[in-house]
C-alpha cells in the first residue's frame, strides 16, 4: 500500500517538548514498545533488540483510547506531520576516500547521497543501521493478525559453511487484531551488529561476535533508542491538535512551548469531547 501524505503521534506533553527542542524523532527498540511480544522470533531473544521504531497511525479521525494510551486526556497532543519527515544526509569527501572498498560500497547501497541518516555517527561504533542507505524502505505499514508463524517469526539461516544469517525483515511488522484500532504505520531502523569501520576493516572478530548475537550468546549492544533529525520543511509544516482535556495550566505549557521552538505552527483544539 502506498503511503500516505500525512501520518499522526499521540504523545505526552515532554516528549512534544523534546521534539521541539531538538527538531528530532526518537525510534526505539522493539523490547521497550507497548506490545512485550514483537521483540521475539521464533528462535531468538535477542534480535528485537535490534529493530529501533517510531510509530505513526494513518487514522485522521482522533482516537480516545490512542489519546488515553500514549498522550493523556489532560496533558498531550497529537503530532500532524508528513511521511518521510526526515532531514536527509551526503557522505563527505573524506569519508569518501575511506570507503574505498566495492564490498563496503555495495553493502551501504551503493549511493551516498539522500542518506537517511549521517554515515559518520557511526565510524566508531560497534553497531550501524541497514537504512542508512537511501534504497532501503523505512517506512512499514503494520499488518494484524493472529498467525503465530508471523507474529513470532522464524529469522535465522545457516549456510553450508556452518555461517549464520538473520532476516531482520519479518519483525516489527506485524502485531495482533487486537491492535488494529490504531492503523499503525511505522518507521523502522535495522541494526547490524558490525560496526562501519570493522566492515571496512574485515575484522573477523567483529563477524564471530554477530553470529553469537544471533545465537542469543552475548547482549547485541545497540543502543534503547536513535533520534533521526526532522528535516526543516516537515518542521515547519508540522500541526497539532492538544488532547480534549486539556488542563489550563498544560495549554499554558504548550502555548509557551509552541512560541520559543515553532512559532506559526498551526495548533487546533481536539474535535472529542469528553466527561
């Protein structure tokens, strides 16, 4: 299905707050999402760990249990913003000369302009992001249902040479019906246990670890979440609507939030009302 042109986040007032602040949207790792099931595979504790998100729904009809869920009748807002909000990055020229290896080329995509996220965050890591290339889809609309098979996939692969692999690509995507009221749509960040500098490097140490990470022997070490940066058209374009019961004292927070970060910011009052 194709995406659509605007995309809606119930959230508290802090974390509007931090949003503003820092122009920026947090992903987080599958085992800290409100559904405890997603970050397992059928043969694996530890790959969840791995997949980061951000979650959107395509409903423009406001929601009271999405309301009472992720933003408070009292204290949130909901986020109006379009898909693909993000600021979008090129490799330097020094990095550039870094990479001179047609392996490292092919596996970041082969393209180093419109990134999805700056390659240099990641030099000194032991960890990057398959979506930093722009030929990777990062947004996934979320499918329901009750298939045990999908909601706890079987991810891992062995080659003949006894190497291990895991598609990442079956997790995070699905939850059961009984979520369907959110329509969700997702952003999604795929972590690889490797940092760029040991790909560039061929470190077989580095390759050793990720097949323990795969067979749950050791913590993949990827951060709890990764805040990508809003681009500054899907900033400015941004609108929000505050909760229907929104208190006195928190319109006075926000109103003050939306005048220091992002003044002309449209922001409506929400079309439920509640006891």
């Amino acid at each position: 299905m194709e995406a659509p042109a605007v995309l809606y986040h119930y959230t508290s007032l802090d974390t509007l707050a931090m949003i503003l602040h820092n122009r920026t949207i947090r992903f987080s790792r599958l085992d800290k999402v409100d559904d405890p099931q997603e970050q397992r595979s059928a043969d694996s504790q530890n790959l969840g760990k791995m997949k980061l998100v951000s979650c959107w729904t395509s409903s423009d009809e406001e929601s009271i249990p999405m309301w009472r869920e992720y933003a408070g009748a009292e204290c949130g807002v909901r986020i109006q913003m379009k898909s693909y909000p993000f600021k979008q990055y090129s490799v330097s020229n020094d990095s550039l000369n870094m990479l001179s290896s047609e392996a490292v080329l092919k596996a970041l995509g082969g393209s180093f302009d419109g990134l999805h996220l700056p390659l240099e965050d990641f030099w000194d890591k032991n960890y990057h992001f398959f979506e930093t290339a722009r030929d990777r889809e990062i947004l996934h609309e979320v499918e329901y249902t009750n298939d045990e098979s999908l909601l706890f996939p079987k991810v891992i692969n062995t080659f003949g040479n006894g190497g291990l692999v895991a598609d990442l690509n079956a997790l995070g995507v699905h939850k059961t019906t009984a979520w369907s009221y959110q329509k969700e749509w997702r952003y999604i960040l795929t972590a690889v246990p490797i940092g760029i500098d040991s790909v560039i490097n061929g470190r077989l140490d580095q390759i050793v670890r990720a097949n323990d990470v795969i067979l749950d022997k050791c913590d993949p070490g990827i951060p709890p979440y990764y805040d990508l940066v809003i681009s500054d058209e899907a900033f400015s374009s941004m609108k929000i609507v505050s909760s229907p019961k929104m208190t006195p004292g928190n319109r006075v927070i926000l109103n003050t939030l939306i005048e220091k970060y992002a003044p002309g910011i449209e922001v409506a009052e929400s079309s439920i009302e509640l006891s």
